[in-house]
C-alpha cells in the first residue's frame, strides 16, 4: 500500500517551490492565491530570501505547507494516497491533501497556528532537547522526576525522543538523562517549547479558528500524531488536532501503525528528506521515495 508522509518545521530551505512554480501553472495560481490569502508575498520570501528570513514563524509553517500541499495537487493521478500522515504541522498539509480542509482553509489555519505558537513562545523561556540512546520509557521517567515542566514531544524513532518545556527544566533533565547513560542530550536552537503544556494558550486560540472550520471525510484514512492510529470521522480529526499543540507527535508509533496496516511504501511529499530517514531508522525494510513533479506544462 501507497502511504504519503508529510514534513513538518526545520524541512525549510531557501529557493523552495521554485521549482514547482516554474514547473506548472496550476502551481503559479496556487501560489499567487497563498500571496493573496496571507496578505503578503510569501513567495518572494520562498523563492529568493535567506535561511534566516524563512526561519520567521509566521512564514516557516506557511512555507512548509504550501511546498507540501501545491506539489500533492500538481502531482495529479500520481498522486494516489491509501493512506497519509504529517509531523507536527505537516498534519495540516496531509489533511488539505487527503481532501478534509480545502487548500484556503488549510493555509489560514496554518498561519493562525504559527502566530499563536508564537505568542505562545514568548510568554516563558522555553525550549527543546534531542535525547539519543536511552528507551522512552527511561526518558519519560526522568522528565517525570524534574521540578518544572517538561515531557517527552516528539517520539522520532525508537532511541531518539525530543523532550519539551521549560528552559531550566529541559537543561536539568538532559543532565539527568546523560548521567543516566543518554548518547547525547541536547538543547535545539528553537523558537519555544512546542508540544507541551507551554503551548496551551495557542492550543486554546486555534481550537476556536478549527471548530469555525468545515472539515469533510478525508478520501483515505489519516494516521494522526495524537493517537498514531487511523482516523476518517471529521470530528475525530478536528479534536486530535487541537490537541496535538499540547500533546507529543507518536512518529514511532504511527509509522508502526501504518506499516502493521499494509504499508509498504512511503513518499515523503515536500521539501527534504527527513521523514524518508526517519522511517527507515523505525524500519528498515520499508520502501521510501520522494514525491517529483515532472516538467508537463508550460
């Protein structure tokens, strides 16, 4: 079975969607209609500006999603999902690419789940840690013993889990967790503490903009990262989602999930490749591939 994966913030680089843009014209509308929803030129910004203008919130997520989502819909009848997932923000490109939000809705949700994120950063320091080598279960419990907050956000693939929260808390806990034998534990350079309790304040501004938004049933199940399990029922969808500004991204599991379904192919639809390495460190037998539009317009 085909499944689709979909990246989510760090994917970005310079130049982005030029390609597509230059490839198709269903593409050039896409992208104008983005310039004209966001109220500015995000392609400027996509095309020509530098790592560091793309590393602003309001146009890294917006960014990701359109490179995701434009490339989904020019792929045309090569694009075929039996089933589809997204890390983190790439949830929302999966789902515009399943055909449960439209592409407008999608990328206003989108931007308004950036600046609440945002905000959200900028009221306590806060942060992230990769932590390498130690079982979920032994970071979980470490996290668990710190005073503050901070917990497991990100479970990447079995022995890389990234932890969240508060900046003195994750620092006293990647001491702790080298002390108890972690390959490394290391702080991100990142905006906030995302998916964790710090990001309550976004989660409650965009659970008002996602339940004012018509959902319809996705044409293929989506394996959402709250419960790395397959869902098609709308409000499902719409309550995983608003929970998941708060709640960890079960990559390990949903991957594994997919794979126990009949997953036996999986292409990463966006830009880079992490995701593609990311499957193959959770299983190495699986097929993985990049999603390519071929030049076939004018």
């Amino acid at each position: 079975m085909n499944a689709y994966i979909f990246p989510g913030q760090g994917a970005q680089f310079s130049g982005m969607g030029l390609d597509l843009y230059e490839k198709s014209t269903e593409a050039q509308a896409l992208f104008e209609q983005a310039n004209e929803i966001l109220g500015f030129h995000i392609t400027d910004i996509m095309f020509e500006g530098t790592a560091e203008d793309l590393k602003q919130t309001k146009v890294t997520q917006p960014a990701i999603f359109l490179h995701s989502v434009i490339l989904a819909k020019t792929l045309g009848d090569q694009f075929k999902p039996e089933m589809v997932a997204g890390h983190s923000l790439g949830e929302f490109s999966a789902l515009v690419a399943a055909g449960a939000l439209t592409f407008k809705d999608g990328l206003k949700l989108v931007s308004q789940r950036a600046l609440a994120m945002q905000k959200a950063c900028e009221l306590t320091p806060s942060t992230m840690a990769a932590v390498l080598g130690l079982e979920d279960k032994v970071v979980e419990d470490i996290c668990a013993s710190i005073d503050g907050v901070v917990v497991a956000a990100n479970y990447n693939y079995p022995g890389q889990l990234v932890i969240s929260g508060e900046t003195e808390a994750v620092e006293k806990a990647c001491e702790a967790l080298k002390t108890a034998g972690a390959r490394r534990a290391l702080v991100l350079p990142v905006g906030g503490a995302f998916h964790s309790p710090m990001m309550e304040p976004a989660r409650e501004e965009l659970a008002t903009a996602i339940k004012n938004t018509t959902f319809s049933k996705p044409k293929c199940p989506i394996y959402q990262n709250v419960t790395a399990t397959a869902v098609t029922d709308e409000n499902e969808i719409k309550e995983n989602l608003i929970s998941q500004l708060t709640a960890p991204v079960r990559w390990t599991q949903t991957i594994q999930n997919m794979i126990a379904d009949g997953a036996t192919h999986f292409t990463e639809v966006g830009p880079g490749k992490v995701l593609q390495g990311l499957v193959k460190k959770i299983d190495k037998t699986a097929e993985t591939d990049s999603a390519i539009l071929e030049a076939k317009e004018a």
